[in-house]
C-alpha cells in the first residue's frame, strides 16, 4: 500500500511505518499525521477495540456448548467452495416441524462475513448459532465461498445459491425438507443473502426459485444500498467497498439489494441490527424497499455500538440469554410451522 507523503519531522517525531499506515486506514488527514501523539492514540483506540472484540468473540465460543464435526460437502471445484452440514442433536425427540415432516428436518444455512475478502466458515460462524438450532430440532450448515479479489461479488452470490442447491440436491441422504430452509448471514454474508433474496436470478441460475426459500434472515448488514454505504463510509472501509463493488454505477446497483427489492423477492425476511448508524439506515432502507415490493420483513434492533456490538451479535446469536435469539426462534417456527 503506498504511503502519502507528509511534511519532514525530526527524526524523533517521525512516525513509524506501522503508525502512519494505520493512521490511513483510520482516514487521518495529514495535519493528523503531523502529531505523533494524537495519531497513535487513535491507533491504539482502533487497535484495542479489534483486540477486545476478538476477545469477547473468543469467550462467546468459549462458553457455548461443545459442537462434533460437522459432515464437509463440496458443491463446487473451487476448494472454498465447500460446506459443513449438522443433522439435529439426536438427543432430541423428533417433534414440532420435523415430526409434522415426516421426520425430515427445516435447515437453516447460514453465511459468514469477512468484508467479502477474507472469513471462513470456521472462525465466522460461531457455535451458539449450531448447539441451539440443533437442540431445536432444525438441521444446519455454514458455507464457505470464494473471495474478494479472486473472485467478484456477483460470484460470492452465485457460490450461496450453488451451496443450497446442494443440500437440495442431497436433501434425501440427509434427512432435510427441502420445502423449509432459510437462508441466515452476518455482516458481508448478510449482504450476499439479502442479494440472493430480491435478485432471483442467482437462485434461477442454480435450478432453484423463491419456493426453494421459506425466507432470509440479515444480521447486521452493510451495502444493502451499495452507493450510499460507500459515500456514508470513512476512508478505509471506502477502500474496501471499492475492492468488493468497483466504481461502475450500473454494478453497484445490481449488487445492491434495496435497490433490487421492487418485485420478486423472497417471501420473509428479518432483519436484525444494532446500533451502529449506517447499519442502522442500511436495515431501514432495505426493510422500506421490501414492503413496497411486497415483502413480509421485520426488523428487530438490539443493544451494541460499532466493532464490538457488530462482533456480539452474531457470536452470541443462538445464545438463549442473549435477546436477539428468541427473536429469531419465533420467526423461525413460524416460517417452519406446517
């Protein structure tokens, strides 16, 4: 990444590399870069903040239930394009929507975030989200996709209908009702499920329709509005968008979905947020654009600011203490209710 050129200093009050290439990615101006102080005070604020979310991520694991392997799938070439699938905890009686099935259970596939550019399903997904909705009698599975920048938006998309088109595929073998599966992401992945649920086209490239989808579930999402999430965004994330969605106007309304949500959505979709200001608008904008397309959406807000609200929300989902849940657990037994 180059560095920007700033007035000369004396060698003591120079900054590092390091400092100076932090103080860009916050979006410092150069009278900023000019006091060392204050520079690296709002490095270290930024620095400590990601330290702690990942902190709490890892103490939100650590106190959730014990998870087996999950069963890998491939559903492509690609070696991201693989998936985990969980059948129900066979502790559990076969009741509610399974037993109403036959004992095939409602799936729940959910997508990681990761700025579109990097995440996996193993340090994304978190295990409340699998321990609950196994203990609930719901089969579940987190997919992995491939990358920005080895590969565009358009294909992360392609890659989530491709996944569910293989557990359609394979619905039989493991014991899933394929007329009952929601699609949940986080972050970039709820963006990617929030595209696939008001574009139709992804879903008709991989052989499937809107009836394939009893609904959607966005937790926390950025670019559902692609320009006005990069025009509201500071200096670094803007780089990031730019790398995801490019300059290209006509490009960045395709991958938007509040500006694909006019007709031929998904049937249901939730949306869930905290109280991070563009996350906020973005939820509401799309959640306005969905109504007037005739979409059944809710949406729920819950406590928690920037990274560290952004980071809880989807470790702790599946938690039952955590108040997002129940919220979930009752839209999710409605869309699987028989």
């Amino acid at each position: 990444m180059p560095i920007r050129s700033v007035p000369s200093a004396p060698p003591a009050a120079r900054l590092s590399r390091r400092v100076l290439l932090g103080a860009l990615a916050l979006g410092a101006a150069p009278p900023v870069l000019a006091r060392p102080g204050l520079l690296r005070g709002l490095l270290r604020d930024r620095l400590g903040a990601q330290g702690g979310a990942s902190r709490r991520a890892e103490q939100f694991d650590k106190d959730a239930p014990a998870v087996p392997p999950g069963q890998t799938i491939a559903y492509g070439r690609d070696p991201m394009q693989t998936l985990d699938f969980w059948a129900p905890d066979p502790a559990v009686p076969v009741a509610g929507a399974a037993a109403a099935a036959g004992g095939r259970a409602p799936l729940v596939v959910f997508v990681h975030g990761g700025a579109w550019s990097k995440g996996t399903k193993d340090n994304g997904t978190g295990r409340w989200k699998i321990a609950h909705w196994r203990s609930a009698g719901y089969a579940f599975a987190t997919i992995d996709y491939r990358l920005v920048p080895a590969a565009r938006v358009e294909d992360q998309v392609a890659d989530v209908a491709a996944a569910l088109r293989a557990l359609r595929d394979r619905a039989d073998a493991l014991g899933v009702d394929p007329a009952r599966v929601v699609l949940m992401g986080h972050s970039a992945g709820a963006h990617l499920v929030a595209l696939v649920g008001t574009d139709p086209a992804y879903l008709a490239s991989a052989g499937l329709s809107y009836r394939d989808l009893a609904g959607v579930i966005a937790i926390d999402g950025a670019a559902y509005d692609v320009p006005r999430q990069i025009a509201d965004a500071g200096t670094f994330m803007r780089r990031a968008y730019a790398e995801a969605f490019g300059s290209d106007a006509a490009r960045q309304q395709a991958l938007s979905p509040t500006l694909q949500a006019a007709a031929a959505n998904v049937a249901h979709m939730l949306l869930l947020h905290v109280q991070r200001p563009d996350g906020v608008a973005q939820a509401q904008g799309l959640a306005s654009a969905l109504r007037a397309g005739g979409t059944a959406v809710e949406v729920a807000a819950f406590a928690g600011t920037g990274l560290q609200g952004h980071v809880e929300i989807n470790r702790r989902l599946g938690d039952p203490s955590y108040p997002a849940t129940a919220t979930v657990d009752r839209w999710l037994a409605a869309r699987f209710a028989r």
